[in-house]
C-alpha cells in the first residue's frame, strides 16, 4: 500500500455554514472536492497522528463512497483509529456519543440533516470535536480559510475496507474498527431514563408511533424502543434506512411528517406520536390530535425535568437559541436558574454545557437536547417525554395545557419562505437592518415596538462575539418578530420568519397558534416587504 500525494487547485465555496459544509450531491462528486475539504480538516487538527476519530453518517445517497474515501484519507494522514459504524451509520447524536465514550479526538460526520437526499439531493460533512460537540466557529473559519490554500492531498491506495462486520481490521497503518452503530448510545438512554418505568406503560396499552422517515433512527428506535423496552414491533414506521429516505423530505415538522400527523388525528390513533430527521438530531412530539411545539417541548421538559433519573439533582440552568419561544425562560425563572439566550445552531451551547452552566437547552427548530451529548438528539427526547408521561400518567395534550396553566402560554409560530431569489432576501434583510432605528419607539398599527435591533451573542464564557444573528422586534406586551436568513440551505435564500406573544390568561389558552397571532404575521409582512421583496404570496412551511 502505498501514499498518494494528490496535486489539486482550492474550491471557494467550502465555508461551513450553521451546522457544517452542505452541498449538492453532485457539488460533492466533483473531482478534488470532498478529498480538499477532508484535508483542510486534517491539516487543521494539530494532534492527529496516532490519534482516535469517529466516522459516520446519516446513510444517504454518496455515505459509503464518501466514508471509503475518508478512511483512505485518514490512514495516509496518520491517524491511528477510525471507529466506524457498521454500514457506514451513526446517527448524529451517538457520533457524539461515541466521540466522548471513546475519548476520541474528533469524528467525521457524514449527513444533509434533514435536506432531501439521492443523487439530486443534499450531502453535507461535519467535523466535532472531542467534547462531542460540532468545531466552534474559530475552527471551522480556519478549515475554511485552509480550504481556499489547499495545493495537495493524501490519500491510501487500498481496496475499500468491508464495513458490514464490526471488528478490527488494518488499513494501513490505521486500525479500522467497525462498531455497532447503536450499543453505546442505548445504555446511554438506559442510564439516563427510568426504563422499567417505560416498560410498564408500554405494558398498560400505551401506544406510541415513532416515524424513522427511511433515515437513520429506524435501528435506534428499533433497538431502543421495540426490543429493550417492549413497545409493539409496527410502533416504529419507516424503519429501514434508504439511500434516497424513500424520496421524503426526513424533517419532522407538520408539513413534512405528513403522514405521521395524519395518523394522530384520526379516530384510533395511539397515544404519543413522535418522528426524527436525516441524521437523528430532531424531534416532533405529539399527543393525540395535539401537536407540541418544539419550544414548549423544552419549557415542560425543563419544568418536569426531575422525574428522570438522570436529572434528578435538578438543572445548572438553560439555554435556548434566540428564535426559541422565551416559554423556557419563565421555567427557568421559577427555578431560580439561569436561561441563556444564544444564536441559532447547536454549537452555541456547547461552551456553555462543558462549562456546566446548563443542563437542557434547544431550539425551535425541533431540536432538544441536554448536557449527556454535545448535540441535539431527537431519540433522547421521546424517551425523556415517554419517561414523564409514565410518571404523571396524563396525555401529552393535558400535559401541556397543565404547563400553560401554570406558566402562561407562549403562542409561536414559524413561517419559511424557501429557495427565494438571494439577492432579494439580503437586499429585505438590509433594509430592515437599515430602518431599526426608525422602528425602535415606533408603533406600527398601534404595535409599540419597544427594542429593535441585530441580534449579538458575546459567549459568556470565552467572549466570543457573533454579530447579525437575526433582526429582533419586541414589542411592549412582550409580542416578538424575529427575521433571519437561513444557513443550511443549498438553493438561493431561505427566510424565517420566527412570531410569538405570551398569553397569561388561561381562558384564552385554547386558540389556533395562526389565529392568535395573526396580527403580528399581517405586521411581519407590513414591517419587512416579505411580498414585496419575495413576490411570495404565502410561506412554503409553516411550523
Ligand atoms: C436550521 C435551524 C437551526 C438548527 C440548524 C441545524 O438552521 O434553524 O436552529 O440548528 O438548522 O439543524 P438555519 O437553516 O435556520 O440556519
Ligand atoms: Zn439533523
């Protein structure tokens, strides 16, 4: 076996974005480009030779070419053990649990989240490090900045290394070990939940239906839910990963996870439903005909976090990006902790959760997740609700009608208005940045906005400064718009529009998210020229 020294010329658009470098499938096929991009990582890594990494992916289309390519990659860099998951999977969350068990310097993670997949689809690669959790900012920038640099690569000329089996093998110098993709992360959730108490409200007839969307939890949910704690075997649909997803869009939300929502709205629907994503990181939650926003999924979590043995000893505090409905932070008051408001992307917890300032945090982008990982993970909150549910024995829907009661209820909505024109989108954004001033004071329709601004993060804990992070309006009676760019789209711009008000009054609790807040989403388009700019009539995802 020999290396090869691959001459080749820098790509310019290999910046990682929110949550990694994503591309087209075919961008990625390109000669040179994955293979530049693997060695702007592994020149960046200070401490790689001889050292542990991680590789995984979500299963989609270009997965077991890309990890062939990485291992070779690996093994002429002077890596000295690639833990792989068999097949060539890990979901994201139990890459980052494998990284942290393991001790590993980094891991490789192959995956579009939940961007459609096949050979028209998305594929995407992230680096993490060795707290589990996705590079910090500086390390990306300076990836990307090696990337524009890059003049060769190296690579192992080798036959593919089988990876159906776990074991050991040799590639070179570098061990290969293949792992099972799911046993670490399993005993992680046993350790963390109270599993006899699952058991047994899975033996009462509690029914569940788990939506895997033909992406990567199928053998986790399988594993997890099915055979160590005894739900029914077609608890869990879509189960078998496919290439493409099946042709779906694996994003759990109500557009996209159709079929699931469906299913608990008819007359014999079971009585929990939840789904995940691509790679396993996103969670929706319902209950029948009742749909639980990801931001108030935190807020109970955070309120009832004590049932779960893992978190008896109660919350350091929590954090939620800055988009999140502020349902979390009222908990967190009541608690007496600190809540941390953070820009969008999960890497912004990460310092706050090695530094043991919070427990939970999440996003409302069905994103959830706590301090036993360095990522969201969508399994872990179907088991933390499961876990709750067994202890308060009450539906999902007076669960949360209970939390609103007490709390008040945070009424949010998402509105997405997807692959609009980029100039355009930057052109609504800067005007809106360019009028702040104007609006701060300013009562549009006798809105008064009391704060108008562009949100800035200073990491509390090193200091770090990340400006333009989303347009904030806020309102005196505490209503809010949010405006931000997407950064994980790959055609043309995203918009999200984030809208919510708080509702003290529990009589008024039971209105449809649109209806409550239809004002506000008349004065997000008034305010912005979302029409005007997008020539979109309406949004294409609402959430
Ligand atoms: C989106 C979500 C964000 C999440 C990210 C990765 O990013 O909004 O909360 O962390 O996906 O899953 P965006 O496309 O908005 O930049
Ligand atoms: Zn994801």
């Amino acid at each position: 076996m020999r290396i090869r020294t691959v001459t080749t010329l820098p790509f310019d658009d290999q910046r990682p974005g929110t949550s990694g470098l994503r591309k087209k499938v075919h961008v990625f096929r390109q000669p040179h480009y994955l293979e530049n991009f693997v060695q702007s990582i592994f020149d960046c890594l200070e401490d790689l030779t001889g050292a542990t990494l991680v590789l995984g992916g979500d299963g989609r289309y270009y997965n077991d070419q890309a990890i062939q390519v990485i291992l070779k990659m690996a093994a002429a860099n002077g890596v000295g053990r690639m833990l792989v998951g068999r097949d060539g999977l890990l979901s994201t969350p139990a890459a980052s649990c494998v990284i942290r068990r393991h001790g590993a310097l980094g891991g490789i993670i192959l995956s579009a989240s939940h961007n459609p997949a096949g050979p028209e689809g998305d594929f995407g690669i992230k680096y993490n490090v060795s707290n589990g959790g996705p590079a910090p900012e500086k390390l990306t920038e300076r990836i990307y900045a090696r990337s524009r640099e890059i003049r060769e690569y190296r690579l192992l000329e080798a036959d593919d290394v089988p990876l159906d089996r776990c074991g050991q093998q040799r590639l070179g110098e570098m061990t290969v070990e293949v792992i099972d993709p799911v046993a670490d992360y399993a005993e992680l959730m046993e350790s963390l939940f109270d599993f006899d108490r699952i058991r047994e409200l899975f033996s009462g007839g509690f029914r569940i239906r788990y939506d895997a969307m033909h992406a990567v939890t199928g053998p986790y949910a399988r594993e997890i839910l099915v055979r160590r704690l005894g739900a029914p075997e077609d608890s869990v649909v879509n189960a078998t990963p496919l290439p493409d997803f099946g042709g779906g869009h694996p994003d759990p939300n109500l557009t996209y996870a159709r079929a699931l929502v469906d299913a608990l709205w008819r007359e014999d629907a079971p009585d929990f439903g939840a789904a995940s994503d691509g790679d396993g990181d996103r969670n929706m939650i319902l209950g029948r005909r009742f749909f639980v926003t990801p931001s108030d999924s935190l807020a109970v979590l955070a309120a009832n976090a004590t049932c779960a043995p893992g978190y008896r000893s109660g919350l350091a505090g929590i954090a939620r990006s800055m988009p999140t409905s502020r349902a979390a932070d009222r908990v967190a008051d009541r608690l007496g902790i600190p809540c941390y408001e953070t820009p969008t992307g999960w890497k912004f917890f990460g310092n706050l959760l090695d530094a043991g300032r919070i427990t939970l945090c999440g996003e409302e982008s069905f994103g959830t997740g706590s301090n036993h990982i360095r990522e969201k993970d969508g399994l872990w909150a179907v088991l933390f609700w499961l876990n709750l549910l067994a202890e308060n024995r009450r539906s999902v829907a007076d669960t949360v009608r209970d939390h609103w009661r007490e709390f008040g209820r945070d009424y949010y909505t998402r509105h997405d208005y997807e692959g609009i024109d980029s100039e355009a989108a930057q052109r609504l954004m800067s005007e809106l940045r360019g009028s702040l001033a104007e609006l701060a004071g300013s009562a549009p329709d006798g809105h008064r906005i009391r704060l108008a601004d562009d949100f800035r993060y200073e990491d509390p804990v090193d200091h770090s400064i990340s400006e333009h992070q989303g347009i904030r309006l806020l309102f005196e009676n505490e209503a809010r718009i949010v405006y931000r760019l997407s950064g994980t789209g790959t055609a043309g711009a995203t918009l999200r529009v984030y809208i919510e008000r708080y509702e003290p009054d529990p009589s008024r609790h039971g209105l449809d998210a649109q209806q409550a807040l239809a004002d506000y989403i008349r004065l997000a388009d008034e305010i912005a020229g979302i029409r005007r700019h997008t020539g979109r009539e309406r949004p294409d995802v609402i959430t």
